[in-house]
C-alpha cells in the first residue's frame, strides 16, 4: 500500500476514534439515575436564580415550596428569595423533579470551549444515594460564597467549578439546562 494512502486511512481512523469518544463523554455527562424537571420564568423574579445563571461563581439551591412556588438561597448566604412560577406556554402540567433539590449556578472557571455556562446539579449527596441503603442525605454549601457543596452525613466535599467532582472523584448528578433571556429570563432543567 502506498503511504500516502496509509497515511489518509490512519488519520481517518484516528478521527474517528476521537469523534465517537467525543460524543460518549457527552452522553455521559447527565445522570440518568432519577427523572429531572424544572422550569422557571422569570428568573428576575428570584434573585438568587436570576444572578447565578448570569454570574461566575454564583450558585444556588432551589427546593419546591408547593405547586409551582420555589425557595431559592445563594452560595453567598445572603440572597433568599421564594418565587411562583409563571406557567409555561400557558400550560404547567409537570411537576418539579429530582431527588434532593437542585443546585443551579455558573462555575468561575470556564468550560473547555472557555465558556462560561450555567449547570444543574441535584442536591443529593451520590456517595449516600449510590450505597446499598439509597440514603438521601442534602448537600450544603460550604463557607459563603464557596463553589464547594457538602454532605453533611458522609462529609464528601464536591467541586461545583470542576464538574462537580469530590477529591475521590464520585461526581454529582448533572442535569441538562436551558436558559433563555427573553421576557424576564427562563430556566429549564430536565432529562
């Protein structure tokens, strides 16, 4: 075979290789573990939502209140808000969805594409949840304004600015979101 041509079919190869492990990284970047579903407008309604998808390094949990009312506190431990949900489209049907809670904020450090991007994390610690019992143990945030989420049963510490991974390297469940800025600002987490 000419080497040119062995060549051609080596690179080939090879970019095919990182393509399909390129897409199976990202199909396994959201956790399948437990149905996901939250959508909120608008976010200027609640402060802490609103500044952690728009700032680096603002974070927050939101928990449902009742119906479509939610309880969002930021990282900083200042900002406390509880919000009701305008329906979407005109239509609300589908209630809040996940484990412990969320955890929504945009991570200080950029992404690998040097972007900054808002993520979704359930609040249940994975550690406790992946045990033989299935314990649902909240994460907290640590000191204010720490990009760090704490079990307070286990005491595993996850890195909210590095994919939320533990120094053991058990990473938090992430749950895909949509953000949009029309009409006051829209989030949607679901999977």
């Amino acid at each position: 075979m000419h080497p040119t041509l062995r060549l051609a079919r080596l690179t080939a190869l090879l970019t095919a290789c990182l393509l399909l492990t390129a897409c199976s990284n990202d199909e396994q970047q959201y956790s399948t573990k437990a149905k996901a579903y939250f959508y909120f407008s608008p976010t200027t309604a609640a402060t802490p939502l609103h500044s952690a998808l728009r700032n680096a390094g603002m974070w927050c949990t939101v928990e449902r209140k009742s119906g479509r009312t939610y309880t969002f506190v930021s990282n900083d431990g200042r900002n406390t808000a509880t919000a009701t949900s305008t329906p979407q489209n005109g239509s609300y049907d589908q209630p809040f969805e996940c484990i412990a809670g969320m955890v929504i904020g945009t991570p200080s450090v950029p992404n690998l594409n040097g972007q900054w991007k808002p993520v979704a994390y359930d609040r249940a610690c994975p550690v406790c949840y992946d045990s033989e019992a299935q314990k649902v143990h909240t994460l907290r945030f640590g000191k204010a304004g720490s990009e760090e989420a704490t079990c307070p049963f286990c005491h595993t510490t996850y890195d909210l600015t590095n994919r939320g991974i533990s120094p053991e390297g058990k990473r938090l469940m992430e749950y895909p979101i949509e953000v949009s800025e029309a009409g006051g600002g829209s989030v949607f987490v679901h999977n």
